[in-house]
C-alpha cells in the first residue's frame, strides 16, 4: 500500500473503533439495563414509530436483519422493560413493538449523544470544510453501501 492508502485504512479502523467505543460508553451511562449497540439501534428504530409503535417487519426491513433476529431481539429488550409488544388494531396477526417510558429514556438520551458527537466534530470548520467533509463521508457511505450486496446482503 503507498502512503495514502496506508494513512487512510488508519483513519477508516481507528474512526470506526473510536466511535464504537464511545458509543458502548455513551450506551452504559444511558441505560440501567445495559444495552448493546444493536439493540439501540433497534430502540431507534422502534423511535421512529412515535405513539403508533413499529411492525416487526418495518423494523427488519429498516435494519437489513432477518424476522426471527428482530423478534428475538425485541423479547430480550422486553424483558429489559424497554419495549412492550401489542397486537396492530386492524390485523390482529401484526406484532407492534412500543417504547416503553424507560425505552424512550435511552432512545433520547442516545440521540443527545449523537447531537453532541456531531457538534463536536463540525466545531471549529468553516462552511467549505463542513461541505467538504460531508462530499467526502457520502461517496465513502455510498462506497460501504455499494458493497453490500457483494457480501450477501440487501442494498437499503
């Protein structure tokens, strides 16, 4: 590898360990039953269905992961009393997922954190810069994204 390929896969692994470990730290101080990064990204997930709660389908196809892997998920996160599952008003076979009072607490508490995070790091850069930085993070988003059906997974 030349020197830029070098300095980049540093960067790449490095920003992605930092970021994971601050988030595992921001998740430990957020939540009194200790929750994984997956399941706040389910809680996220669940977030976006307001008062209306969220289908187990909606919240696999948001998350590219399997029904069965949701649904374990979701009753792991029940049993946490983050979540509870109701049954859709119209079609009685329809699972909804809810935040319950404590889910809603870490699911705001996270997005705080990601409000900080992002403040944090486009602090100081002048509006080329934070254009600049964003170009720069889409084609690599874009790059990620592209390759995951070579991986075998789907293309959200």
């Amino acid at each position: 590898m030349d020197a830029f390929a070098l300095a980049l896969n540093d960067l790449l692994v490095n920003t992605f360990h930092d970021i994971l470990k601050l988030e595992e730290n921001s998740l430990a101080k957020a939540s009194a039953n200790k929750l994984s990064i997956n399941e706040m990204h389910l809680l996220e997930a669940i977030a976006k269905g307001k008062d209306e709660g969220r289908s187990i389908t909606d919240i696999a196809r948001e998350l590219s992961i399997t029904l069965p892997s949701v649904t374990a998920a979701v009753n792991k996160l029940v049993k946490k009393n983050y979540v509870i599952k109701g049954k859709h008003e119209a079609d009685k076979r329809l699972v909804i997922v809810f935040l319950t009072h404590e889910g809603k607490r870490a699911e705001a508490l996270h997005r705080l954190y990601h409000r900080a995070m992002v403040n944090a790091a486009s602090q100081g850069l002048n509006d080329e810069e934070k254009d600049a930085l964003l170009k720069g993070l889409t084609k690599l988003h874009n790059f990620f994204k592209e390759q995951r059906p070579l991986i075998g997974e789907p293309d959200t």
